[in-house]
C-alpha cells in the first residue's frame, strides 16, 4: 500500500518515518511522494587512469573516482553522457515495515537527467543519506545546485515488519552512509 501525503506527513511526526533535516511541505509534499533535495557533494569517475573498472578490486574504485564538493550556490554541471554520484541533503531513516521508492523528478527528467540507475529500492530499515546515481542522457550539459529538489520518494507498507530489516542484514554494506559512498562491490568476495 502506498502511503498518501497524509500518511505521510504523519509517519514523519510520530517518527515512524525520520527525515532530517526536515524539508518544507508546502514545497516537497505531493499526493504521494516527498521531494529530497541535492547535497553539495559528487563522485565522478576519471576513466583514463584504468582500462577498465574491476568489480574484484577495492583499488579500481581509489583510482577511477575523484571526490568533488562543490560550495553553497556554486553550480555541479552534468556533462552529456556523464555519471556522477551524489547525495541527497537529509538524512532518511525507514522503520522495519515500510520500504522506500526512489524517483527522478519529471522537470529535470525532460531536461535529460536521471536520478538512479537501477537502485531505485530503499530498504525497510535503511539509515542515512540516499545515493544518487546520476546520469545525463540529453546533448547539453545541466547545471545542478546544492538544496535544489533532485528527486522524489514515495513511501510502501509492508505487510508486516521485515524479519531481517536492512540494518540487521549481514552484508549491509550502506548502512548508516552519511554522503557519496562509491560501490563497494569488491567487499562481496
């Protein structure tokens, strides 16, 4: 079942649901989602230092990827056919029966910019910052601001709570990501 607004603004104030810092509702509440705004630091790949990226190997990721903060009301300018991680500003934590769908935000999809690739799933249980995968897949380069609304999340109850939530999980690799955290797909040996 997908949480209305009023489900939503509810879970938020009996703390079911914790946003931190708290966006305003009269901007970011919809019928069904809550838009999270875009924090001020990117991970962006330098590929002409490896040939390839190896999923074996935590070094592929230390060289392959350079850490960019970008000061408040500076612009991060997404280059045609760039990807780049980033971060959403507030801090998102989901109780054991309510999972989380993330999703692009429709004004800058029809400018070409994606806000995930494939991780679109929040966890039940899942604390911390939401990554962003962001991709640009128009011709023109975007330019994109620290605070502005960079996606959306709607919110699903379970049926009932998980057995094992995304924080009890063995290999939880993103538990409690305070920004940008790159793949850690090499830890999965």
């Amino acid at each position: 079942m997908l949480l209305s607004d009023t489900d939503i603004k509810e879970a938020i104030q009996k703390r079911q649901i914790i946003i931190d810092p708290l966006p305003d509702f009269a901007e970011a509440l919809s019928a069904c989602s809550l838009d999270l705004r875009l924090s001020n630091d990117f991970e962006i790949f330098e590929h002409a230092r490896l040939p390839y990226f190896d999923t074996k190997s935590s070094e592929s990721a230390d060289l392959l990827t350079k850490k960019i903060t970008v000061n408040e009301g500076e612009r991060f300018v997404l280059q045609p056919g760039e990807f780049a991680l980033a971060s959403t500003l507030e801090r998102v934590e989901l109780p054991d029966d309510i999972a989380g769908r993330l999703e692009g935000r429709s004004s800058l999809g029809r400018l070409g910019i994606v806000v995930h690739s494939t991780a679109a799933l929040i966890h039940p249980g899942m604390r911390g910052k939401i990554v962003l995968e962001l991709g640009n897949h128009s011709r023109i380069p975007v330019a994109l601001y620290t605070g502005m609304r960079i996606c959306s999340i709607s919110f699903e109850k379970l049926t009932r709570p998980a057995a094992v939530p995304y924080y009890k999980q063995k290999g939880a690799k993103y538990v409690n990501q305070e920004g940008v955290t790159g793949s850690r797909i090499a830890d999965e040996k």
